[in-house]
C-alpha cells in the first residue's frame, strides 16, 4: 500500500486498511497544504485518491496538484483520482463536477452515503476531506456527530479504505469533537505557535490505535511549491 507522508512519518508502521483519522488544525497552519501534499504523494506511488474539497474551488486542487509534478487530467481520466466538489453548493450554486454534493444537509448526505456503503468493495482508496467541519454549518450539531459517527467513518470500512477527515480547532464543543476521538482510529494535531517574533507550523499524533507513534511536537518545512515535510 503507498505511503501516507507526514502521518506514517511519525508512526512505527503503516497505517491499517479501514482506518479513519481525525486531523484537528488550527485555521492559519498548514493542515491545507499538508492535506495536498499527502494527495500527491499518495497519486505518485499509485494509489487512488477522492479529495473531498470544501474549502475552495477543485481547480484549484488541480492546480496545486499540477504544481507538484501531477498530470490531473491523465489521473481522473483514469479513476485515480477524483474531486469531489462541497465547495460551489456553499455558494449556493450548482457545481459542474463530474463528483459533486447538491447539498450538504446531513439528510441527503446520508441518503448518498447509504447507497455507497450498499453497493461493492471500491479497493485500497484514500479519503480525504479538507473540512469536515464546513456541514457543520449547515446543519445542528448533534446531527453532525451523528452523520460522522453513522456514514462518513464507517464508509472505509468495506472496502478497507483510509479516510483523513479535517476539522477546525475551536469552532465546535467539546463534546463533539470528544465523539469523533473516541469513534476514530487516530488523531493528528496541526497547529500554528507563535514563538517571539516568529510563527512555528508544528504537527504530532496525539493517537493511534493500531499502529505505535511518535506523539512529540514536530516541526514542519514548507517548500516553494508548498510541499510540507517534517523536521526530524
């Protein structure tokens, strides 16, 4: 199975088939361009990606993809990759994807999650989801947990898929975010510390079920093209 950089940097093994990961991050670190870099390198060893935008346009995923090395075109057209677009419904237009959500109310978002968890085994894929935490905005909070809880996490399950599922630090209770550690295989921190006159984009895994991990506080580097690593 391909490597998940950043993660399985600081894990003593890989990350099990059928595991879903919590990624709390702070609004201003580099969880969003982790989330990509982690999108092509998973794309370069081979492994098929969704990547479950919510935070702004999917051509500019494509973008930033194709700013790594990536040939989107070549990787959609062969069902390696897709884009799943959450963003245009939050503008209240309708997106002209080819793998879109028309609304984001946990209702029908559930009726779509029902038929995928029904239908065959879809193979080794890797689920990521840039904001979970964009739902929440349309919908109460306990409905949000329970959408979580019931479709999205169980959803990797079948077909022993990985799913990476982002939300923002502070902006929901702590209650919730509680629900979603307990009912996940993992958490991963990013956040964002000042130090004097200085910012430090930091990461650590606070959890992991299945597999042993490094759980200190590490630095992370930013190329030119916004590649993230980690400072070991």
């Amino acid at each position: 199975m391909p490597k998940i950089p950043l993660i399985e940097d600081l894990t003593t093994g890989p990350i099990q088939p059928g595991s879903s990961i919590l990624v709390e991050y702070d609004a201003s670190s580099q969880w969003y361009n982790a989330s990509l870099t982690i999108a092509a390198e998973w794309l370069r060893t081979g492994g098929p990606l969704a990547y479950y935008v919510s935070t702004q346009p999917p051509d500019k995923v494509r973008l930033r993809l194709k700013q790594l090395g990536l040939n989107t075109d070549v990787l959609e057209r062969d069902d390696l990759l897709r884009i799943i677009d959450w963003y245009t419904v939050t503008l209240g237009r309708k997106s002209q994807e080819k793998f879109a959500r028309d609304s984001l109310r946990v209702a029908d978002l559930s009726i779509w999650f029902s038929q995928f968890l029904k239908g065959p085994p879809t193979g080794a894929w890797l689920n990521i989801v840039d904001n979970f935490s964009t739902i929440a905005r349309f919908n109460d909070e306990k409905a949000w947990v329970e959408f979580a809880l019931t479709r999205a996490i169980p959803a990797v399950l079948p077909g022993g898929e990985i799913g990476i599922m982002g939300i923002i630090r502070g902006v929901h209770s702590d209650w919730a975010c509680k629900q979603l550690e307990a009912a996940l295989d993992g958490t991963v921190d990013f956040k964002l510390e000042e130090a004097g006159d200085e910012t430090r984009n930091l990461i650590r895994v606070r959890n992991m079920r299945n597999v042993g991990f490094d759980s200190r506080w590490h630095h992370l580097k930013v190329s030119d093209k916004f590649e993230v690593a980690v400072e070991k």
